[in-house]
C-alpha cells in the first residue's frame, strides 16, 4: 500500500513567455543544430577552397605543358628580290682558234724559228725537217716518170705506125690490136708514175712546217736533231689566236631565257682589280646540259691588245630577268629530304599557330641566303632553323629572334 502510493516528483512547469511556441526545443538543442550546420558551412568552405586553386592550377599546368611541348620557332617574312638582277657566273677563257702541230713526213728536226711567245702571221715557216729517205725516193720516182714516159711515146709511135700499115694490108689486124694495147698500157704506167711523183712531193713539202694562221707560238715541243715520226705522235708547236678570245659560261636553267645572244656582258679577272672587260654574247648550245641543268653559251671579248690570255679564270657579270619577283630566305630555312626540297611556314590553325613544309624551286644561291622563285610568297612566313622532327600540321610556338627563353608573340 504504501508502494502504491508513491507519487514521482513533478517538474515545475516550464513558463511560456511571448514568442516562444509551446512545442518549441529546449534551448541547449537548437544551439547545438546552428553550431552543426556553422560547422558544415566552414568545413564545405575550407574544402572548395582547397579543390579550386588545384583545379585551376592543374588546369593551367597542362595548358603551360601543352604549349611547352610545342617546338618554338622563330619565322620571319621573306625579303622579296629584283625582277631584274645581276648576276655572276665562272668562266673559262680560251683562244678563238687554237692548233696543235704535228710533222706529216718522218725525219729530224734541222731548224726551228719561232719559240714561244713569238707572233707569227699566216703562212710563215716554222720549223724544217731533214727527210733524206723522202728526197731520194722523189728523185726515183721522177726517174720511173721519164722511163714510163718514153716508153709509152714508142708506144704509141708504133701503134700509130701499125694503124697506118693496116689500112695498106701490110700487117695484120692481131699485130695491130698488140700495139695499141701496148701503148694504151704504157700511158696507164706514165699516170701511175706522176700520181708517185705527186704524193711524193707532198711528203716532202711537209718537211717545212707553216703556220696555219696567225697568232702566238703557245708551245714548242720539239729541239734540232730530234727525230720526228709522222702523225700526231709528237707535238711540234702550238699555236692560238688571240685577237679575240671566247669566254665560255654555263649559265643555270632558271636564267638560260635571258641568256640570248647579242646580250653584253662584263668580265672581272683577279690579276686586274678594279678593272673590267666588255664582251658580246655571239652563240648558245641550245640544249640544256642534263647533267648539270645548264647551257653553254660563248661571249666574245675583244683582245687585240693582248691583254688578256687564253686559259684564264674570269667572272662574267650579266644582266638577267626574273619571271617573277623571287623571294630572298636564308639557307638555314632549307628542308632537304626524300620528298624534296621544302622550306617550314607557319600558318593559322584551329588552335594556333601550325607549321606547314611547302615544297620550292630555288633560284640564285650566294651561300648565305638563297632566291625562291616558286613556293613562297611576300605573306608568308618562313621558319628559321627549323627543327629536324619538324611536320606538317605540327603545333608550333612562334618566338621572338633575341629572347633566348622564346617568349611568344
């Protein structure tokens, strides 16, 4: 009984002031749900702001490593040329007729006139050779000559006498045909002898040597008492003609329509500085040679002077006209591969600047730079030392000349 009657303590009733619903939390909890979510707040705050910069940075990093991984290259315009140009090419002077002299008949040289540097006019005698054997031969030919000529006039006295007989009926016919064969032969034998005759005097007038036109004594290969052996087994003189000389030039393919003939040219030699020799283009090969992509032209100087001399190195100055303005590039810029001759330009891509290999025909080359008359234009731009793993379409990254760490344009 007195269990049952045990009343648990009541609490004391809680005041509800103004405001204050009456189902409202205590106090204590809604403080701590504030804190919570406070807490949430900073703790989403701190993480966002710790994902963000990396992202960006990470961002950013491959984009720097992106364009880092581009080559930098440096590309500048072409400077354009002159339509018209001067340009200079080697050349070979040689004598306008030049000629080797050999002896036509065997002996030994007897006398000499002439040496080397000595002025002869056409026709002048050279040399003589002694050919006794030639001398005697002639003399019995001669001989044979007047032996063949006697009997061929008794011959033909007697074939005449025996035609005369025949109309009389004095001889007969068979005796007759005998002596006018006779003397039919014997006149074959007289020609016979004067052709000896002949050929012999020809040997021996080739025992004196002439000159077979005027110029100088270049070469004298021969002294007296030398033994001279017929044909061109021994060079006895040489001779040139100097009055004009021919200047002989291979000329490129890209300039051969210039090269026509009646063009002037100017010739440069070391042995005369400052000075100049005028010549005129007189002729061309009219063929390309295939093996050096050139044509032979000849220009004709005037040397009545003797200033000049055959054999001479000299550099020929002539005017020739482009086509087309050529585009001047250093020779850096050349790309020599399987494919061909190619120069790197760069161009405007989707995402930048990309490189682009255009092949090109080049003109003038003076080893530093060189001339493009077909690939390449005034707008372009042409890369300088271009990378050897260099490609088309390649993302490139253009650089300014004088910044070594390449700060992009």
């Amino acid at each position: 009984m007195d269990e049952e009657r045990k009343v648990e303590p009541q609490q004391p009733p809680v005041e509800e002031g103004p405001g204050v619903p009456p189902d409202a939390p205590p106090l204590s909890g809604r403080v701590a749900a504030v804190l919570i979510v406070v807490l949430l707040l900073v703790a989403a705050g701190i993480v966002v702001a710790g994902i963000v910069p990396r992202v960006h940075a990470r961002a950013q990093l491959a984009n720097e490593t992106k364009t880092l991984a581009a080559p930098a290259v440096i590309a500048n315009p072409p400077t354009p040329g002159k339509v018209s140009q001067e340009v200079v090419l080697p050349a070979n002077i040689y004598a306008y007729s030049d000629a080797s002299l050999y002896a036509r008949t065997d002996g030994y040289l007897s006398k000499w006139y002439y040496d080397i540097g000595a002025h002869v006019r056409q026709g002048q005698l050279l040399a003589v050779i002694a050919s006794p054997e030639v001398d005697k031969q002639l003399l019995q030919a001669r001989a044979d000559l007047s032996t063949a000529e006697s009997n061929a006039g008794l011959a033909k006295i007697n074939a005449g006498r025996y035609q005369g007989l025949l109309t009389q009926n004095a001889v007969s016919k068979q005796d007759t045909d005998t002596f006018t064969t006779q003397a039919e032969s014997t006149s074959s034998a007289v020609k016979s002898a004067l052709a000896n005759v002949q050929r012999l005097q020809e040997l021996q007038s080739f025992e004196k040597i002439y000159a077979p036109f005027s110029g100088v004594i270049t070469a004298r290969s021969v002294d007296i008492g030398q033994l001279i052996n017929a044909g061109a087994g021994t060079q006895m003189f040489r001779i040139s003609d100097i009055h004009i000389l021919r200047v002989y030039v291979n000329v490129p393919q890209i300039y051969s329509q210039s090269a026509a003939p009646g063009t002037t040219a100017r010739l440069t030699f070391d042995e005369f500085p400052g000075q100049t020799f005028t010549g005129k283009l007189v002729r061309t090969a009219r063929a390309i040679d295939p093996s050096s992509r050139t044509l032979l032209v000849e220009i004709d100087v005037d040397n009545r002077d003797g200033k000049l001399m055959p054999g001479a190195y000299a550099q020929v100055h002539m005017s020739v006209q482009n086509a087309v303005v050529p585009m001047i590039i250093p020779v850096s810029a050349l790309i020599f591969r399987a494919e061909g001759l190619q120069v790197a330009t760069v161009v405007k891509g989707p995402n930048g600047d990309q490189a682009k290999l255009v092949h090109v025909l080049l003109g003038q080359d003076d080893g530093n730079t060189v001339q493009v008359v077909n690939g390449i234009n005034a707008d372009s731009r042409v890369v300088v030392n271009p990378p050897d793993s260099i490609i088309d379409d390649e993302p490139v990254r253009v650089v300014h000349p004088g910044n070594a760490e390449g700060s992009a344009e």
